[in-house]
C-alpha cells in the first residue's frame, strides 16, 4: 500500500513536471492521443524538432534526440487534419521497456535475473528516466538518491536518524542495481560479500558475483568518492564467523528473527541508517539492546 501511494505520487509529480517543463499543457495523454495539432506537408525527424525546441535543448540528451531521430520512437499516422502521434514498438506511457530495449538489447537480458525491480518490471522506463533529456546524469528525472527516494520514504526516513550508512547518504545505486539482479532487494553483490567489499581486511576477498562485475563496481565506488572503509572487522579466514565478538558467526546459521533468512550483517545492521549505536537494526541504541533481541531467543550461548 504505502509503495503504491508512493507510485501514484511520483507519476502524479512527473506528469507536473513535463507540464511545467513544457509550458503549462499537461501530458497525461501523450501516446494515445490523437488530438496533435494538424501537420502541413510531409513530415520527418527535422520538422518534429522544428517545433519541438523544448525537447532538444535539454543539458543531458538522450543519444537519439541528440541526433535527432524522433521517429525511432514515436510513429505518425497523418489523414488530412487528423495527426496520431504514438510509441513505436507496442509501447504505452506506462510501458515504454518493449521501446527501450530495441535499442538497448542487454537490457532485456538483464531484466530476465531473478530479481528485477517493481517499477521496471512494470516496464515504467520513463518513471525513471526521461525519453529525451534532463538535467541530470543518465537522463534521471531528479538527481541522485532524489531519484529513488521520492518512492522509498522509508529508507528517506531511515537517512535522517542519528547514525547515517556513509554509502547510502553518497549513492543508493553503489549497492542497488536500480534495474536487477540475481540477488534480493537488487543488490550489486551477493550478502555478506556486498558489505565486506568495504569492511573487509585487505587481505579477504569478497564473492565477486556482481551482474556487472568487478571493474563497474570499483568505477562505481570511485564516482562516489568512496573506495572503501575505514572500519574494518576481524573475521576468520573464510569469513564466516569472528564479529561482533570472539566465534560468533555472520553466515551459515539461520537468523533466529527472521523466518527462512541465513545470518547475515543486515540481521545486525541497518544498511541506511539507525537510532543508535553502529547503525543497529531493532531501534536498538547500545551493544546489549542488540544482544538481547535474540538471545532471549536462542538459548544464552555457551561462555567461551
Ligand atoms: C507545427 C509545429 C509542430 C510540428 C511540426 C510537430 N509538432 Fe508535435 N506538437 C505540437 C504542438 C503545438 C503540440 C501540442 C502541445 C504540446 O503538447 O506540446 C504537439 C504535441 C505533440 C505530442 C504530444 C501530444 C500527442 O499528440 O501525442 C507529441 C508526442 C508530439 N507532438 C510529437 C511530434 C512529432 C514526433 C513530430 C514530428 C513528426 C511533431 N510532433 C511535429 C507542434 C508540432
Ligand atoms: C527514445 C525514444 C524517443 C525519442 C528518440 C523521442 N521521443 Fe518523444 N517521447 C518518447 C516517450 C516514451 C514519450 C512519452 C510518451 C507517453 O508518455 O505517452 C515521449 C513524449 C513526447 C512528447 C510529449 C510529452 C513531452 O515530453 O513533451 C513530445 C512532444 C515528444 N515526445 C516529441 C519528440 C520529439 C520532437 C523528438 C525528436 C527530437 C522525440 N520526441 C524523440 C520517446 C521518444
Ligand atoms: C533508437 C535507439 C534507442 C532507443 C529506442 C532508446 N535508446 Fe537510450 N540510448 C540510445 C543511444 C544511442 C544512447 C547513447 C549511447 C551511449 O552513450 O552509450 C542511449 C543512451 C541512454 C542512456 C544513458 C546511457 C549512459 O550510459 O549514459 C539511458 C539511461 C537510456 N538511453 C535510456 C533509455 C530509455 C529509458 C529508453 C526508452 C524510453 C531508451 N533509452 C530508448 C539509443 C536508444
Ligand atoms: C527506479 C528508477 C529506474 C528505472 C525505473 C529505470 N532506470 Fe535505468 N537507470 C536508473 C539509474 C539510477 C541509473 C544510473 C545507474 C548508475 O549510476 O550506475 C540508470 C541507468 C540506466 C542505463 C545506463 C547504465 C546501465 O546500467 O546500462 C540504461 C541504458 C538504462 N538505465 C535504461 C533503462 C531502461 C531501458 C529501463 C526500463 C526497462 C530503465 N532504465 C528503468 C534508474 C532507473
Ligand atoms: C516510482 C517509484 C519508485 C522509484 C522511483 C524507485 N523505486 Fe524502488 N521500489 C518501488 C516499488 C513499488 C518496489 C516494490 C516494493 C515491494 O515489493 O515491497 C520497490 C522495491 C525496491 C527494492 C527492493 C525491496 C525488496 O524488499 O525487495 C529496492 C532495493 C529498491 N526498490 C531500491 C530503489 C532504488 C535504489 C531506487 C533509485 C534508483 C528506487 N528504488 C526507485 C518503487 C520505486
Ligand atoms: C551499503 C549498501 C547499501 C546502500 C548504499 C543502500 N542500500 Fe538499500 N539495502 C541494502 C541491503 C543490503 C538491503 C537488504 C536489507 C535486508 O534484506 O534486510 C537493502 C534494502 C533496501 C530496500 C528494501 C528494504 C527497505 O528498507 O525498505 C530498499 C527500498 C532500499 N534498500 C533502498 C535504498 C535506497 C533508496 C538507497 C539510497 C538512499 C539505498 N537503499 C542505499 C544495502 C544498501
Ligand atoms: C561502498 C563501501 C561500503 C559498503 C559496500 C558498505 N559500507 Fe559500511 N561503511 C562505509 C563507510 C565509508 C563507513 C563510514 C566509516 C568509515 O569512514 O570507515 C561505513 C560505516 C559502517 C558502519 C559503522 C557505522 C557507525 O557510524 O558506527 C557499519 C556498522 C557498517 N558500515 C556496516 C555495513 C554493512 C552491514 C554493509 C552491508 C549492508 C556495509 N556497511 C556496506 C562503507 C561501506
Ligand atoms: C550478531 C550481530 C552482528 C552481526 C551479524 C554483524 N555485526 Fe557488525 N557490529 C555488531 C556490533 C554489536 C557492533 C559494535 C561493536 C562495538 O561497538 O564494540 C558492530 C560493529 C560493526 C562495524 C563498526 C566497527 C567499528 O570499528 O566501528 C562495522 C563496520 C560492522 N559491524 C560491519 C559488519 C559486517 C560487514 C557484518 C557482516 C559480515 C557484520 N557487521 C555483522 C553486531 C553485528
Ligand atoms: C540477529 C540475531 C543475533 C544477535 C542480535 C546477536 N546474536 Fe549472538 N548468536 C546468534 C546466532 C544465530 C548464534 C549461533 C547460535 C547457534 O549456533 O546455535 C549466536 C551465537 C552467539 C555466541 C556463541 C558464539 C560461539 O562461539 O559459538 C555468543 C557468545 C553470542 N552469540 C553473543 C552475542 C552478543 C554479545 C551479541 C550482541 C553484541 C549477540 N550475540 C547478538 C544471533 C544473534
């Protein structure tokens, strides 16, 4: 429920800001309308761009706008006054992705992983993305973390506690495939290598299973000014155990709180942000407040 408000809300916010953008005259009916100003004389891609000023004349354009090619998306059926203007490829306003991926062809593949994410799974490309420019890397409707928490009010909730995940205030996308993933919540690496990838010891090697690969990853990291952590945790040799204390494992045992999950670092740590303590999940605001959430469940461990 609270994500399909949020929807509503970012389609309504985009519709406002194409009408702004344009002037006043709302979009809301783009693809299916028929009411297109009628057209003298035959029409290519340089009579489109003509009038359509507005749209090509944005600071980041879209490659094919930039050359000009309004006709790869959008097709014209002209009868005397009456002009159709719609979407090549079977595509509607709300489903732009059988368009998109004409052109970009590894898209399609990468949306076959087993974790895509709800907004591009519906095909909405353009909730996204502009189809032809904006002000912002990548044609990105807002800028940065804007883009994804206009929809994740939670995660913008979790941003304003009192300890903040550095990573996550930096870039939402260093961890999240915005698109998909073979791992949950569209992580870029599988847990726990995602977040030993920065708190490792420099001499672990972290699973390396990224849709993207290494090289992207660490581009990805460098962009955002990051390339790792200060804060390294001591973990035996093939990681498993040895944080937060002496032998406690961080994998490989089920999390006695979250039904059918393995243990891992988020079964600890909010991966945003946290009231207390180094970035605690459960509200928790000191070591024993965190203790206690499970091991009034567990039976109390053997002393070491
Ligand atoms: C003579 C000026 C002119 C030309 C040439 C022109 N348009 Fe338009 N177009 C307009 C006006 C005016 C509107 C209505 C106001 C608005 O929505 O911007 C419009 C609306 C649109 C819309 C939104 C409404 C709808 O009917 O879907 C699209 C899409 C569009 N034009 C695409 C094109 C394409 C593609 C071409 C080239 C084939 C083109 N236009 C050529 C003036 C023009
Ligand atoms: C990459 C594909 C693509 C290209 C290239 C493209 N468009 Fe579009 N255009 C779209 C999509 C998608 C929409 C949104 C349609 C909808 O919401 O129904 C759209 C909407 C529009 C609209 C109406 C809404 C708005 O944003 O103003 C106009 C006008 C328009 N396009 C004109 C053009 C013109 C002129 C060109 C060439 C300079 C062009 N388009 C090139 C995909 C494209
Ligand atoms: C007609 C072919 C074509 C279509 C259709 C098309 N694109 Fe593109 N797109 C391109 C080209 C060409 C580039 C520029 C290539 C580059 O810079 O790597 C590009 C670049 C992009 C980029 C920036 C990539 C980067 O690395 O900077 C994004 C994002 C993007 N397109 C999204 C979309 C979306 C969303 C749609 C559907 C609404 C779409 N494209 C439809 C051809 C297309
Ligand atoms: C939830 C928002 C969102 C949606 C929906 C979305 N994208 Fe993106 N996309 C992004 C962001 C953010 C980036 C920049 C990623 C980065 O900085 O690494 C991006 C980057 C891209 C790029 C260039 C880099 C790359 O990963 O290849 C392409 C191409 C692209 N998107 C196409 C698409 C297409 C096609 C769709 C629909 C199937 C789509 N996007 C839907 C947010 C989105
Ligand atoms: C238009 C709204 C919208 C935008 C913008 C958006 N998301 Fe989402 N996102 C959703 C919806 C809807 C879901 C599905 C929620 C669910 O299934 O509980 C989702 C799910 C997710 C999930 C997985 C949750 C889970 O438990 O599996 C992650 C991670 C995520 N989004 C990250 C991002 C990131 C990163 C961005 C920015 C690049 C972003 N989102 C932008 C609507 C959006
Ligand atoms: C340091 C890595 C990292 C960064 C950066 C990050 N996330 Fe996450 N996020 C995760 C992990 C790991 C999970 C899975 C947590 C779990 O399974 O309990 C997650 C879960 C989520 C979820 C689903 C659960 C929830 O809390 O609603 C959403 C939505 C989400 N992230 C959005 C975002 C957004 C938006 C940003 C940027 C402001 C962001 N993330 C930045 C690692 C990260
Ligand atoms: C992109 C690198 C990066 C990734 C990935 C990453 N972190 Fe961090 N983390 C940092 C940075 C930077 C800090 C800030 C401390 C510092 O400068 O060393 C930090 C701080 C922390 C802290 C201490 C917070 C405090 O204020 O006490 C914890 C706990 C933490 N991270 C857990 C995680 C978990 C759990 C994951 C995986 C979900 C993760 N990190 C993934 C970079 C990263
Ligand atoms: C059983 C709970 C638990 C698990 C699982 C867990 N942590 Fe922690 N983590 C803690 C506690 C408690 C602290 C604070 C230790 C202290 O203050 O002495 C901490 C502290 C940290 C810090 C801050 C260290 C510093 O020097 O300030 C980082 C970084 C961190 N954890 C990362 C991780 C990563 C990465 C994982 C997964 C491999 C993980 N944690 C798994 C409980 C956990
Ligand atoms: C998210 C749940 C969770 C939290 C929080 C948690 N633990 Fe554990 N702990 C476990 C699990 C699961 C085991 C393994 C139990 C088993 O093997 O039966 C364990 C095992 C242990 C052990 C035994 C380790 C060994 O050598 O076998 C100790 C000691 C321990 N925990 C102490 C702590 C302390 C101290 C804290 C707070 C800093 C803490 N735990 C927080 C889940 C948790």
């Amino acid at each position: 429920m609270r994500y399909a408000a949020a929807f509503a809300i970012a389609v309504a916010w985009i519709a406002v800001a194409g009408a702004t953008e344009r002037g006043g005259q709302s979009s809301a009916s783009a693809s299916t309308a028929t009411r297109h100003p009628a057209l003298a004389g035959a029409q290519n891609d340089a009579t489109c761009a003509s009038c359509h000023t507005d749209i090509t004349t944005r600071k980041v354009l879209h490659g094919p706008v930039a050359v000009g090619t309004c006709l790869r998306c959008h097709t014209l059926n002209q009868a005397g006054d009456r002009v159709a203007i719609g979407l090549a490829n079977g595509a509607t306003s709300e489903n732009t992705a059988p368009l998109c991926v004409t052109c970009h062809e590894d898209m399609a593949a990468r949306l076959k992983q087993a974790h895509v994410h709800a907004p591009v799974a519906a095909g909405g490309c353009t909730v996204c993305h502009d189809p032809h420019g904006s002000a912002f890397p990548f044609q990105l409707r807002a800028q940065r973390n804007e883009a994804c928490l206009t929809c994740h009010e939670d995660v913008a909730e979790a941003l304003r506690l009192k300890v903040l995940h550095v990573p996550a205030a930096a870039s939402c996308v260093l961890c999240h495939d915005p698109h998909a993933s073979p791992f949950p919540a569209q992580t870029r690496q599988r847990l726990n290598g995602l977040c030993l990838s920065c708190h490792a010891p420099e001499a672990f090697t972290p699973d390396d299973e990224t849709p993207t690969g290494r090289r992207a990853w660490q581009r990805a990291l460098a962009a955002a000014g990051l390339s790792g952590s200060r804060r390294h945790i001591g973990l035996n040799a093939v990681g498993a155990a040895g944080h937060p204390v002496y032998g406690h494992p961080v994998q490989g045992v089920r999390d006695p709180l979250e039904k059918g999950r393995e243990l891992t670092c988020v079964s600890c740590h909010n991966p945003h942000g946290a009231a207390g303590g180094a970035l605690f999940r459960f509200g928790a605001i000191n070591v024993s407040g965190l203790c206690i959430k499970c091991h009034s469940l567990l039976a109390m461990p053997k002393e070491p």
